[in-house]
C-alpha cells in the first residue's frame, strides 16, 4: 500500500468504518428479515420467497425507509435546533448567550473569508445564503425523501396484508391518514428524540476520554461547548 493510500484511509477513517459498518448490518437485516419472512410464510402454509424476492418487497422497503427517515428528521432537527438553543454545560451546545446566526466575522464569510474558505463562503449573495444553510436543507430535503419512501412502501405492505386477509386496499392518501403508519413513525421518531436528548444532558456530567464528543476529563461541568 502506498503512503498516498494509506493517507486516504487513515484521513478518511470514521466515515468508512461506518459505511462498512452500515453494508454489513444492512446485509445481515436482509438476511436475517428474509428468515423470518419465510418462517412467517411456513406458519401461514405459503411458499417461501427467495433473499432477492425479499430485498425488492415492501416489507424490507419500509422497516429500512422508516429507520432511515428517522435517523434524518433527528440530524435535521438537531442542527436548527442548536442554532437556537442551549444546553449549559453540554458539548452538544454553544455557550449560553452565543445563541442565533452568528455574525459573518465569526462565521468567516463574505469579505470575512480567508484564502481557503469554500468558494460560495466568499462569493456572498444567494451562494452564501444557501451555503450557510447547505447542511440542514440537505437533511431536511433527505428526511422528505425517506418520509415519502417509507410511505409508499408502508402502503404497499399495508395493502398485502389487506387482501390476505380479504380486506379492500386503501389509497395512498387513506393510508397515510391511517393509524398503522403514524404508529410506525411515531415508534422511530420518539427513539430518536430520546437519543438526542439524553446525549445532551449526559455529556454534562459524563466523560470519555479521547472523544470529540465529551469534554476533557477535568473540565468543570458547567463549561459548555468544550471538546476533548
């Protein structure tokens, strides 16, 4: 392995840690919902359905759309939030009365920016405007996406399970005004709003060492915004 590559992996660790990490549990969800899709099937005295049968179904659609549109209404939730809000003591939190926006000296953009700030943090007007806020419009936009994808796909599973049981179909629109898929939304949203929550107290009180996610084992408690 050449030091340029041994570069690239060791600069760019975490990210594919967890994309392997996320291709290793996605594979072993669908591994492990086609075994219990086909148990479900026996029991039901119908024929089992083949891993790539499964992968395409709506079943495995919408368990894999309703996490992941949760895990982005909480980033998206997050990072407007902590514009806004503080916690006193928190690394998740600025510091009590650094709340809002910040001013474009601080946030070094416009003719504030130094030579290597992104281009559209130089170049002001609507670049800028839109730069500043590229990250929650992203996971705003990917939470929308994800939101409507688990919708179609909970209708889809949803109406199978209406003609098995010899029931009429809904529409889409009949389905998202139905209860399964509210309770579906709910039962992830709440575990991520918890996470969240939790995450901010704890790190007040509670250290890891060498984590950029707690403060350093000897800070006070009350010092807020301070990574180790």
């Amino acid at each position: 392995m050449t030091e340029k590559s041994r570069g690239f992996l060791r600069d760019n660790a975490l990210g594919l840690a967890f994309g392997g990490l996320f291709v290793v549990t996605l594979a072993g969800q669908a591994l492990s919902g086609a075994a219990d899709f086909n148990a479900q099937q026996t029991v039901n005295g119908l024929e089992p359905v083949s891993l790539l049968e499964y992968v395409t179904s709506s079943s495995f659609g919408v368990d894999v759309m309703e996490n992941w549109q949760s895990e982005y209404l909480q980033f998206f939730l997050y990072i407007f939030a902590t514009v806004w809000l503080v916690q006193r003591g928190s690394t998740e939190s600025k510091k009590p009365g650094e709340e809002g926006t910040e001013s474009d000296k601080e946030q070094q953009i416009g003719p504030h920016a130094t030579e290597d700030s992104p281009e559209w943090a130089r170049t002001g007007g609507w670049r800028t405007a839109v730069f500043s806020r590229s990250l929650g419009l992203l996971m705003g936009g990917l939470f929308l996406l994800t939101w409507a994808a688990s919708s179609v796909a909970g209708w889809a599973a949803y109406n199978s399970e209406q003609l098995g049981q010899r029931q009429d179909p809904v529409s889409w629109f009949g389905y998202l005004a139905a209860a399964d898929f509210w309770n579906r939304s709910f039962q992830n949203w709440q575990s991520e709003m918890l996470a969240v929550g939790s995450m901010a107290v704890f790190s007040v009180y509670l250290r890891q060492r060498g984590s950029p996610e707690s403060k350093p084992v000897g800070v006070a408690h009350a010092k807020t915004g301070e990574t180790g």
